[in-house]
C-alpha cells in the first residue's frame, strides 16, 4: 500500500505544476469567449476526458510509442513548443473587436472542436507533461510480480487526479471571470499569452540543448 501511494503522490506532484490547470483557465476562457455556460461545461468535460486518456497513454505505453516512430523526447519539446508558441502569439495579438465579433458569431460545434486542440494538447497536457510522464513510465518496474499491478494503479489514480483538478478548474473558469471583471480578465489573458509564448520559446530551447548534448 506504501509503494502505491508513493506511486501517486509522485505521479501527481511532477505533474500538477506542469499541467497547471488554475494557470491555463484564463486561456481557457479567452479560446471559449462568448460560449453560453452549458457548452463550457460541456467542453470541460470533454477536455478532462482527453486530458485522462493523453495521461495514460504517455505513463503506459508513451516510450513504446515514440521508440516505434523513432521519435526523440527532444523532438517532442522542439514540435510542441513551436505549437504552444504559435497559439500564445495569436492570442497576444488577437484585436478586443475580433474578440466581440467571435462572441457574436459563436457557434457551440465550433467551440467543441477545440476540445482536442488546442485546449487539450497543447494548452492543457504540453509536451512538457508528456515527456516529463513519458519519463515516469519509463521508470516503471519490469514486468513480473507485484510491483507492475502497483504502478500501473498508481498511473490510473494519479491520472484520475490531475484530470480532476482540470474538470474543477475549467468547469469553474466563468464564475472566476465573472468576479475579476472583463477588465481584470482582459488583463489575465494578455499576461497569460505572454507567458504562453515564453513557455513555448522555453520548450523550444530546452529540445535544442538536449538534441545538442547528443551530439
């Protein structure tokens, strides 16, 4: 029972400050600006499910799946960061009167295609929580005896955990707004977009030094 809380209490403190769910809600509500409250909930759940299963997969079976395309941990940085740098900029640069023409003009199928992308991968669960879990399983015990059964429950709980505190933080996200203010709220998201960019430059950088000590 130790080695299995132990298993979660690890799983869920390297990860919790990477997927940071508080910190991505501003970001939330600006992509899902002018939804009415039940699509929003709607979307939190969707993105939560997403989340759990993008967890999962990166602590289970995450190094197999790379070592089958040949792809590097570095390479998943460098791609990802190029998205989240991507989506950061737009953001910062997108105009209030754009914002309210989207508001005007929202279409509720239109928001939940962004359940996947952008608000799962990369805003949610980034290359930075895939390769940091991708890591975790990789340090899995090896087949055979008990220890396995134990990391694998332990990567179902804390899995569970984290998509948990994304549903509550996301589900949640307009009641916070509603107390900011719009001008408070304007002022998160713009700060939110920068730090966007800098945690993309951030992703970018960190795939380049590693894809360099390689050499």
């Amino acid at each position: 029972m130790s080695h299995l809380l132990r298993g979660v209490i690890l799983i869920v403190t390297a990860l919790l400050p990477i997927v940071n769910p508080l910190g991505s809600a501003p970001i939330f509500l600006a992509l899902t600006h002018g939804s009415p409250p039940g699509a929003r909930l709607s979307l939190s759940w969707r993105i939560t499910r997403n989340c759990l299963f993008l967890l999962l997969g990166s602590l289970i079976v995450g190094t197999y799946v790379l070592a089958f395309f040949g792809v590097s941990l570095p390479i998943v940085r460098i791609g990802g960061g190029l998205v989240v740098l991507s989506t950061g900029w737009g953001m910062l640069r997108r105009e209030d009167d754009e914002r309210h023409e989207v508001q005007r003009s929202v279409n509720p199928q239109d928001v939940m295609r962004k359940a996947f992308y952008p608000l799962t991968l990369p805003l949610t669960v980034g290359p930075g929580s895939i390769s940091v879990a991708i890591t975790l399983g990789a340090n899995a015990p090896a087949p055979g005896g008990g220890r396995l059964a134990l990391a694998l429950v332990a990567a179902i709980l804390g899995s569970l955990i984290l998509a948990l505190s994304v549903f509550l933080s996301y589900a949640f996200a307009d009641r916070v707004a509603t107390w900011l203010g719009p001008s408070a709220l304007n002022v998160i998201v713009r700060l939110s977009s920068f730090i966007l960019i800098c945690i993309g430059l951030q992703l970018i950088w960190n795939g380049v030094s590693a894809l360099l000590r390689l050499r």
